[in-house]
C-alpha cells in the first residue's frame, strides 16, 4: 500500500509556534528545590537588560560624638565614605530544538510537543547561575560567595567539629562567635542571619546530641543563638555545596553574613528568556534561550565572616 505524505513546512512552523507558548509557561513554572542562590543572596534585575556594566557605591561611616565646650567651635563631624565599584555583564545563553521526526509525530497524533529539552534549558542557566554566585567564574573575574577576595578569612576558635576532642559547646561556640564578631565588627548596627555550612557539618549537628538530653545540637542552636537573643527573630542555617574545600589549606568553611541587598546583590539584568522559534536546517527547529549576568557584588564585606577549619 502506498501512502502519499507530503512534508508541509509552513504548517509545521505555524505548529511549533504554537507549541512554544504552553511549553515555556511551564519552564518558567518550575521551581528547582537543590538549586541554592536564591534562598541565600538577594537578586538584583533592576538594571537595562542590555547594561555592560553595573556601577555601585559601597560606604563606610566615620566621625563620633564628644563632649565640647559651650563655645567651642571645633565641633566633631560626622560623615561617610563612597568607594565605586563597577561589575561587568556578560551575555550567556542556552536553548533547544525539535527534530523533524517529533514535530511530526506530534502533529499526526494531536498531541502537544515534549517540553524535557526546554526544562534541561532552563535547569542549564539555573545551575550555571547557582555556580556563578556560589562559586565564581575565573574566566570572567567574578567571585563567588564561598571564596570571595573582599573577605578575609579567619580560623575558626575551636575547629574540627569531627576530631575525637570535638563536643557540642565548643561547636556552638565557633558559630556564635563568627555571628558576634559581624556584629562588634559593625558596631552592633548589623548582625549576621544567615549561617552556612557544608552538609557534612549540618549532619554532625543534626545527629550529635546535646550532653544527656534528646536534643540534637542543631535543635539547641536554632533556638539559643546570639542572632535570636539579639533580635528575637529566627537564625537561618543552610548546608551548602561546596564549602567542604572552602576554607585555606581545603579545609571546611563556615559562613556568617547578613542575607540583606545592603550587603550582597546578584545581578542578572536578563533573565534567562526564549527568542522566537526558527527553523535552523531542513530537519530542525531551535528555540533560543539567552540570560545576561553580572555576578556577586559583596557591598559591605565586614558583614561576611568566614571561619576555617570547622
């Protein structure tokens, strides 16, 4: 039996134009629970999607008051410092297509267009803007948050949450400590909410307890840590990929930082987006996907604490 088909480009486009719309509000629906920037630094989108550069101000006060003389005409002055700082935006992209065969496929059985390419796409710009923030790009000179240059780092006081010498109090004792040394390292106008460290750590914390009691020293910490008695709110504490190897001599790393865009700001200017759908060869459709990024501004970086050897 002879079947008589004829390939219709033009209906095949019209199709696959049509295609493009339920699919990509479902990527853009997706949300990827082990993708970790967002839940740890503030994103900025603010700036021109096309900006090359994005220039910010950092800022420190000086100036405190003292007692004068009621005719004293030296009196002390208060005010602050602006530093510039400028952080390029580089163009990225990634996208995806459908083969001759499945547009056709999906046209004969009137059944809508796979969208697995168009959820990989997507996840592609989320895991390479997760590894931008976290872990910085050589190529283009960002820093990361997990290693940042406008940080120093500092041995933690005890260390070696894992060594045979290791016990809940002087566990506690590291965290609170980097939280207090945020706080009188700004005159107490800020404190640290946010405390990351590697999962590993997490689990000694979640599964060590706490002298004879039941609790865990994880459960003591969230309730009794100097960020909850200074402000009563609850103190944020997140295991986070990649701190294992962190600190100097690879050594693990505990992070202490208040989660504010004062402090810290990602700039995507452009968001990941899909262009319009073209056919790119006899056989193929391609739907591109472009994103502009402009990595981690660390503003004020005495409220970031880095702690080695956890």
């Amino acid at each position: 039996m002879n079947v008589n088909f004829q390939f219709d480009a033009q209906a095949a486009m019209g199709f696959v134009v049509s295609q493009t719309t339920h699919v990509e509000a479902a990527v853009n629906e997706t949300v990827y629970p082990d993708i970790q920037y967002p839940a740890l630094i503030p994103v900025d989108t603010s700036a021109h999607p096309f900006a090359q550069t994005v220039t910010y101000y950092s800022s420190d006060k000086f100036g405190a008051a003292k007692w004068i003389n009621g005719n004293a005409d030296d009196i002390p002055l208060a005010g602050t410092e602006l530093t510039q700082h400028k952080t390029s935006v580089y163009a990225a992209g990634i996208g995806y297509g459908w083969g001759w065969e499945e547009i056709n496929v999906a046209m004969m059985l009137g059944r809508n267009l796979q969208n697995d390419d168009a959820m990989a796409a997507r996840r592609a710009y989320e895991e390479m803007v997760d590894r931008v923030a976290l872990a910085g790009d050589a190529e283009k000179g960002f820093d990361g948050l997990l290693d940042n240059a406008a940080i120093t780092p500092a041995a933690a006081v005890n260390g070696d949450w894992d060594g045979t010498g290791a016990d809940p109090d002087s566990m506690l004792a590291d965290v609170n400590e980097a939280i207090l040394s945020q706080a009188t390292g700004t005159l107490y106008t800020s404190v640290a909410d946010t405390v990351l460290m590697s999962n590993g750590k997490i689990n000694t914390l979640a599964t060590r307890r706490l002298g004879d009691t039941t609790m865990t020293v994880l459960e003591f910490l969230r309730r009794n840590n100097t960020y909850t008695a200074m402000t009563g709110q609850p103190l944020t504490i997140r295991g986070v990929r990649g701190l294992e190897t962190a600190g100097a001599g690879n050594t693990e790393r505990l992070i202490a930082y208040r989660r504010d865009p004062q402090v810290l700001r990602l700039h995507i200017p452009m968001p990941h987006r899909f262009l319009p759908v073209y056919q790119d060869g006899p056989l193929r459709w391609v739907v591109p996907g472009v994103f502009r990024l402009g990595g981690l501004d660390i503003r004020r970086p005495a409220e970031v604490k880095y702690r080695d050897g956890i």
